[in-house]
C-alpha cells in the first residue's frame, strides 16, 4: 500500500510538472506572437502561403509584362485609401498615365533586382491599375462613384483578413496544444504502461517467492510428517522389543498433607541401612535415592521370612522433593511417569485437605498406590519396636492400645470410603483384592521409630511385580522429564532431571521446552554425586559418557536459564527430523495453551513448574464456584514485568483482578515494592487450597464492600398489601401491618402508589415480625414496617392512600443496574423477572 501511494504521489508530481512546462511554453508563445504583431513582423502559416503565391503570381504577371518594370524599381509608400483625393487626382491627370506607361516599359529592368511590395499590398496595386486603365480609357463619373465603393469593400475586407488572421492564429494554438497534450498522453500511457509491467512483474515475483514458501512449508510439513512416522514406527518397534526379564526401577513418590511426617518417612526409608554403618547399596542420584536389589532384600529379611516373596526388581528409585509438587513434575508427553507412590495419612488426624488433593491427582492419573497410616507411635502406651514388621511391633503392644489403633484405623478407612476408595490393612486383603484395583492397601508406620518402613517397601516391590511389571520392562524409547533447573557454581546453570527409559548420551543434541518455544543444545555433560559412602570427603560430581533409565542426572548444556522444570526433553537422532522432535517436546505446553484459553478479565497465575500450573489452572476453572477467570498464565520467580502485565486490569475497570496468585515460587523484593504502587495483590501459598481460601476470602471482602457502597442506590422489588385491621400509626411516622405479596422488602425501600400518579409515602425505616426486628421480608411473610416521610410529613394513611391500595418498590434505572452488578445472587428468578414486571409499571428502559 505504501510503494502504490508513493507512485501515486510521483505521477502526480509528474503530471504537475508538465502542465507548468506547457504553460510556460504557452506564455512565451503569446509573448512572442505579441511582440512580432507589435513590430508588425507577424505571419501565420496561411499568411506565409499566400505570400509565397502571390510572390508566385507577380513573377508570373512580370514576366507577361502585365506589370511596369520601372514601377517595381521604385519603392512605394503605404497608400491610405482617401476618396477626394483621389477623386481630384483622376480628374486633374487624365491624360499623362498612358505617357508614364510608356517611359516605365521601355526602361530595362535591373538584374537580379526583386520587387519590394509586400503581399498584402498587392491586391491594392491590381486594383489601383484597373482604376487608372478605366480612368484612362473613360472619364465617366460613375467609374469614380465605383471606385469610391471599392474602398468601403477595402475596409471590409481588411478587417476580414484581420479576423481570418486571428482565427488562424487561434487555430494554430489550438493544433499545437492538442498535438502537445496528445504527446503528454501518449508519455502517460507510455509511463503507465511500465508502471503496469513492472508491477506485474513484482506480482509475479512474489506469487512466486510465495509459492515458494508454501512448497518449502508443504515440502518441511512432509518432512516432519515422515520423521513422526518413522518415530513412531521405531517406538513401536522397542516397545515390541521389552523384555519381562530386563526391568527398570520403580519410581517412587511420596505424597501427603502438611505435617503428616513425610520428610520423616523419607529420611527413614533412606538411611535405616546407612544407620547400621552399611553404607553400600544406597546411592543419592540427582533428585531421587536409588536402592540396589541387594539392599532392599536385606531390608525386608525379616519381614519376608514369612511373606516368601522373590524380589526381581533391578532396585528402587524414590524421589526425594515430598509432596504432589514432584509428583505433577513427573510427567513426559501427557503421561505419568510415576509408577507408584505412598500416601502419608496422619493416624491421629485423618485425611485432611493436601491428602485429598494428593489421592485425587492419584486416581486421575490412575497411579497406584500405597496408604502409609503414620504416627501410630502416638496410640497411648505405645511400645517401641524400632525397625520391626508393623505385625510384629503389634502383638507386643497393651490391649489398650491395639483397640485404639484399631479404632483409628477404622476411621481412616471410612474417610477414604467416603472419597470413593476401598481400602483394607495388606496383610488381611485376600487374592482378590490385589487383582482389583479399587482395592487400596494400608500400611501403619512410624517414622520415628520405623515400625512398618520394611512393609512398605515390601508392599511396593510387590505392587511393581505383580501389577505393573508390563510397564516396568525397559524401553529403549527415551522418557526423560526435568524435575529442576538451578546454577552451580563453576558448572553455571543445569538441568536436573529423571531419565525413565531410554539412553542419556554426552554430546546428544537435546531439545527441551521454554515459554519462548524449542531450544537445541548439545549435552556437554551428564553428572551424578558421588555414592554416599564418599558423602564426608568433599568430592566432584562423577561425569558419565551415558545414562541409563531409570536414574536422575544432573545435565549441563548451554542456554537452560527457560527451560520449564515438569516438562519431557528428546534428543534428535541419526534418521529423526528435527521440526517433528521440537513439535513433540513443545506438546504438553501447546496442549496446556489451547485447554487455558486465557480470558480477556481475570487473575494472573504463577507456578513453579508446568505440571503444578496445569494442577493448579484446573482447580481454578473446575472445582471453585464460580470458576476463577485467569487472563495471563507464568512459570517461575514472579519479576517487576509480570506485575506490569496484571496492573492493567485497574485501567479495565477490573481492580478485583489485578491480582497474582503465586503457587510455590519467589516473589522479588522489587516485584512486591512496585506491587503496592500499583494496586496490584500478590497471594502466595504453597498448597492450592489456600491460595483459593486467600483469593476467596478477599473477593468477599470487596463484594461485602461494594455492596454497602451500592445500598443507597439499590432497590430491592417488591409490592406490598396493607392489613387495614393493623393500622398502628396512620401519620408520621406511619407504622402499618403490611403482607408482602412479591418480591422482597428490605429496610430502605422507598415505597409509592402508581395507581394514584406514583404518589411517593415514604421510605421503609425498619421491619418487625413477632416483636423481633429484622432486615428483609419475603414473600408470603407478614411484618410491621414503620415509613418515613422526610419531604413530606403531612402525608397520613386514609387521606392520601388506604389498603385498597397496593405499594410497590420504586425503582430507576440506576438501581437496577446497581442490583445487576452488586446483588446478582441475592435474588432468585422470580425476583427478576418482577424487575421486569416493574419496569413497565415505571416505564424504565
């Protein structure tokens, strides 16, 4: 559009300057012409041709000898035509012309000598001679009378000449200016003409880059299409290729409310071996602990002397973040990657409300799992039985205390019926409630004195044996999901992640996921810590050329500062296409972004990472009434910027919105300052019940705030019936026993008559039923209200109103837009729909 403007503007200037050429051309023409007139210089070209004739002619005439040679030797004066002279000229000289014809013929003319007569004199000379012939040959009166009107014709016919003269000069201009706007269009067309093939060329030009383009796009879509085929062929042909004989680790997390003893649980699992000084067959890896075969079967030895199960898992990897935080982590193209985890219920408290969030993100991603019953160190007189099966530890305890264990295990089983779950102690479920899967084990633990630990890692290595031994068989398919992403010193900033299946090789080109979209990076290096018998000597971390699923590792790389901790990382293969790798890691977020669908008004949610956020959007659009709008979506430390972003909700009218509800991440001190300046809230909270409970909580607030703002302006509907028998005060203030027949009265209400011209009685100042004063009546209820008249007093029931008319709330536009924005949900359907009914009586648009 710009480059057709600036043509358009060139021929426009173009056109200007030609049109001034022409002009000044135009004017120097006149100016000229006007000159040559004025020297008497002038001729046209019709003037010129008939000069050249009549110079044509005379030479003829001399050369007949019509013309006396001697009279062309002599020059002539201009002769004006004056009749009495004339007259008297002929009349004295009659008879001395013959005589000077006579002597002009027989002087010889002069070689080379050319007459000096102009061409417009001429026609006067022929006439001239004709005269003096007749004069000669007669000297009739009449011929001078004649002579006398040939020279009123002569007058005539110069100014003849003259207009003929000008018209041809104005018809010479007027054949010049044609010819010359003729060339003007010809150029124009000439120029346009260029204009038009250029432009077609450019047309042709870009069709064809633009074909171009959308061949390369067709040609890199068919590309990445063969690439995902062959991708997925070849995941196919691994998964085919597993084996029940080559398992992987279990992973492991642990999940629970706050305080339940999770951390304590952990730290037990984990070092009861390093406890006995056998240091060997536990190693700490990046982000999880990872247990040898040897080890957990020399931890479950006493408990198996009577369970009699064979251990074949290759070891146990549990991960060390507790909470659903690392368990929303562990996720890789839409799929879990956990494949068992432990509920930590609190015996002596219940399932409380992180445990409930905990068991519900279980069952939607149809995770089994193990419930831990722990504290029951704390059944009074409790015996300890440090390390003990959890069986053995309670044929030792007081009668006392096994009924009150039992009580409270009794109770933990029915708050789990009533989320849905059929649960039963593992050693009294039969072989049927192992194979259904409704069927959930429990486990009594103590993670003080570890009554229970033994059984629980028994009870896992049998779930992972006996039910999810097809999705335990190693795969040569690469699952891969970050757990972390920090800087260490010497190393700056690396990846922490969980290789599930799959190969993790130095110097692999790896794709991982931003906000900013696909980031390539070659792995420079794939580090673990040292095993934990070196835990005192200060070590560096150990480099590994390859990694094997299941362990964590610590992957160094350049440009991970965006990388997005819960998202999956692939690497491009030999034969894989590199659009098709990028496309497949950026899934879960390009998934995430079109199940958001961010609102035009709402809040602005933060999360740590990708899995915690898409837990966390869902609670807000799903499981709140009303559903939470969210506007903007973030993941990590909430900066100055994300405050700016949110900020404009206060300029959209909107204050209530300008709000950040920040899930497990650091707010910059900067951030929180500019905050404050621009109205803006930030919530923070590490369980998402209570950032829920906050926003909650601060909604109400404002409602509660704008709807006492409001109360001056809103009108609730209502019509009203006064009981004529319960007139206690007909004159201000007027205190009458009145029947709501619709709507709701409320203290306040203005009320008027409309059948007597909307006669105004007063305002409703306080509302009695049974000598109880209260705020509202609904309908069907019969009250006492007192109504004051503050502009008019004097109006008494009886003169200006009785019962035989019915009062109605008086609304205005104004109040109704007030109820609408303000007290939507304090009136039901029928309520509005006596709004509606109002309108009409008060004729509101």
């Amino acid at each position: 559009a710009k480059r057709l403007a600036d043509i358009e503007a060139a021929e426009e200037a173009e056109a200007k300057r030609i049109a001034e050429e022409k002009e000044r051309k135009k004017q120097k023409q006149r100016e000229k012409i006007e000159r040559q007139k004025k020297e008497g210089t002038y001729m046209t070209k019709a003037q010129k041709a008939k000069a050249r004739q009549a110079e044509a002619r005379l030479e003829a005439m001399k050369a007949a000898g019509m013309i006396p040679i001697a009279e062309l030797d002599k020059p002539e004066k201009v002769v004006y035509n004056d009749k009495k002279k004339e007259k008297e000229k002929q009349e004295s000289k009659p008879t001395e012309e013959p005589k000077m014809e006579d002597s002009k013929v027989e002087e010889p003319p002069k070689v080379g000598e050319k007459p000096e007569e102009e061409s417009l004199e001429k026609p006067k000379e022929e006439e001239d001679s004709g005269d003096e012939w007749d004069a000669a040959s007669s000297g009739d009166d009449w011929d001078a009378e004649s002579s006398d009107g040939e020279g009123k014709f002569d007058d005539l016919a110069a100014r003849l000449k003259k207009v003929e003269i000008e018209n041809e000069d104005d018809e010479d201009l007027i054949a010049l200016e044609k010819k010359k706007e003729e060339e003007r269009l010809r150029q124009l067309g000439l120029e346009r003409a260029k204009r038009e093939r250029e432009e077609a060329e450019r047309m042709a030009k870009r069709e064809a880059m633009e074909e171009e383009e959308s061949r390369k796009e067709q040609l890199a879509a068919q590309r990445r299409e063969e690439g995902r085929i062959r991708r997925m062929e070849q995941e196919k042909a691994n998964l085919a290729a597993r084996s029940r004989d080559d398992l992987r680790c279990p992973i492991v997390v642990i999940m629970g409310h706050v305080d339940t003893g999770k951390t304590k649980l952990l730290d037990k699992i984990r070092k009861t071996n390093v406890q006995e000084g056998e240091a060997g067959g536990i190693t700490q890896q990046i982000g999880a602990t990872y247990f040898e075969q040897k080890t957990l079967i020399h931890q479950t030895k006493k408990l198996n002397e009577s369970e009699h199960f064979d251990i074949t898992v290759p070891g146990m990897l549990i991960i060390d973040t507790p909470g659903h935080e690392s368990f929303t982590n562990l996720r890789s193209r839409g799929s879990s990657l956990c494949d068992v985890a432990i509920l930590v219920v609190d015996l002596m408290h219940g399932l409380e409300q992180q445990t409930i969030e905990s068991l519900n993100m279980l069952r939607s991603r149809n995770t089994p799992f193990v419930v831990a019953l722990n504290k029951v160190d704390r059944c009074y007189a409790w015996k300890t039985c440090k390390d003990m099966p959890i069986r053995d530890a309670l044929k030792e305890q007081p009668e006392g205390t096994i009924l009150e264990y039992e009580n409270r295990c009794t109770e933990a089983k029915v708050q789990l019926q009533e989320q849905g779950v059929n649960s039963n102690l593992y050693w009294e479920m039969g072989d049927e409630d192992w194979m259904n899967s409704d069927f959930i084990p429990l486990v009594p633990t103590s993670a003080v004195t570890g009554e229970g630990v033994q059984d629980v890692l028994l009870l896992l290595c049998q779930i992972a044996q006996r039910k999810l031994w097809k999705q335990l068989m190693w795969c040569a398919n690469l699952q891969c999901t970050i757990l972390e992403v920090k800087a260490i010193d010497g190393l700056g900033m690396t990846v922490d992640a969980l290789v599930v299946n799959g190969y993790l090789k130095e110097g692999d080109r790896a794709v991982f996921c931003t906000l900013d979209g696909p980031i390539i990076t070659e792995i420079r290096g794939l580090l673990t810590p040292p095993p934990s018998r070196e835990s005192r000597i200060k070590s560096e971390y150990i480099h590994h050329k390859e990694i094997k699923g299941a362990r964590g590792v610590k992957i160094i790389g350049n440009g991970l500062e965006k990388v997005m901790a819960g998202t999956p990382v692939m690497t491009i293969g030999e034969f894989d296409e590199e659009e098709d790798i990028k496309a497949e890691v950026m899934s879960d977020l390009t998934n995430l972004q079109e199940k958001l669908s961010t609102d035009k008004k709402g809040v602005m949610v933060q999360a740590s990472t990708l899995g915690a956020l898409e837990a966390l959007l869902q609670f807000l659009r799903e499981e709140t009434q009303p559903p939470i709008p969210v506007s903007h979506i973030g993941i990590g430390t909430i900066h100055k910027r994300d405050v700016t972003r949110i900020s404009i909700m206060n300029e959209k009218g909107c204050p209530e919105y300008a709000t950040i509800l920040a899930f497990d991440v650091d707010v910059e001190r900067e951030a929180r300052e500019y905050a404050n300046e621009m109205s803006v809230r930030i919530f923070t909270a590490d369980i998402i019940y209570h950032l829920f409970d906050q926003f909650t909580r601060f909604m109400e607030e404002l409602t509660a705030r704008r709807q006492e703002e409001a109360a001056a302006i809103a009108v609730f509907p209502s019509i009203i019936r006064i009981l004529p028998q319960h007139v206690f005060n007909q004159k201000d203030p007027i205190i009458v026993g009145v029947e709501v027949v619709e709507g709701i009265l409320k203290v306040g209400t203005p009320l008027c008559v409309p059948a007597l011209g909307g006669l105004h009685v007063g305002n409703v100042t306080s509302i009695e039923s049974n000598g109880r004063e209260q705020e509202t009546a609904r309908k069907g209820s019969s009250v006492a209200i007192k109504i004051v008249n503050e502009s008019n007093p004097n109006i008494t029931y009886g003169r200006q109103f009785d019962s035989s008319h019915s009062l109605y709330s008086t609304l205005t536009r104004a109040s109704i837009d007030a109820l609408k924005e303000n007290f939507k949900d304090k009136l039901e359907n029928e309520d509005w729909r006596l709004v509606v009914k109002l309108k009409k009586v008060f004729n509101i648009i």
